[in-house]
C-alpha cells in the first residue's frame, strides 16, 4: 500500500516537473507559422526574443503555390522578398536577439494558392 502511494506521487511530481520545463524552454513568441489560403487580407505580427535563449539567425521558409507576386517584408525596411509561383524557399540573415522583429505578408498581386510560412528565431 504505500508503495504504491510512494510510485503515485513520484509520477505526479515528474510529470509537473516536466510540464513547468517545457513551458520554461519552448517559447511561441520567437516563431510562427502562417497557413495562408486567403489572399485578401495582409497579417503581421511581431516576433520577441526569449531573454533566457541566445539567438543568431532568423530563418524565414515559404513552401506552397501563388498565382502571383506575394511578399514579405521586416519592419526595419531592410528587406521586402518577392516570390511568385511554386515556393520552396528558405532565407536567413542574422539576428543575435536584441530587439523585436516585425513581419507582414502581404498578398501583394497574388489572389490565390496556399502557402506556409514559418518565421523562427534560432
């Protein structure tokens, strides 16, 4: 009887543990990924660095279809890519997490396809 009290408590307490764990070491707000079926509409969003991660890159990968020019483009005006018909690319640039990084699709010419875009901070 109590060692199986003693083997009950032992799970509970490793399963805690590795719950506050995970939320400690993934973090949602230095990725994302857009699935994007609706060419009508711009979206945005700011990505923030995690303090307690070091960061060198930020790797942009657009994988899908366009019937048209789409882009995406960095807040800082540093660049603004334009791609176009069947997609399967990854980009990268520096990035050592010091401040927040803003991004926008922007469907620019293009009115239908599918795309996926992942954004993440590595």
């Amino acid at each position: 009887m109590t060692m199986k009290i003693l083997i009950k408590t032992l799970i509970i307490l490793i399963l805690c543990c590795s719950c506050n764990f995970k939320k400690s070491v993934v973090s949602d707000s230095d990725s994302l990924t857009w699935k994007i079926k609706n060419f009508e509409e711009k979206k945005s969003r700011t990505l923030k660095p995690d303090t307690n991660k070091t960061y060198a890159a930020i790797v942009i990968t657009v994988l899908g279809e366009t019937n048209d020019t789409i882009k995406i483009k960095r807040d800082d005006g540093y660049y603004e890519i334009k791609l176009s018909g069947e997609i399967d690319t990854v980009i990268s640039s520096d990035y050592y997490g010091s401040v927040d990084r803003y991004f926008e699709f922007d469907p620019y010419l293009s009115k239908d396809g599918y795309l996926e875009i992942n954004i993440d901070m590595y």
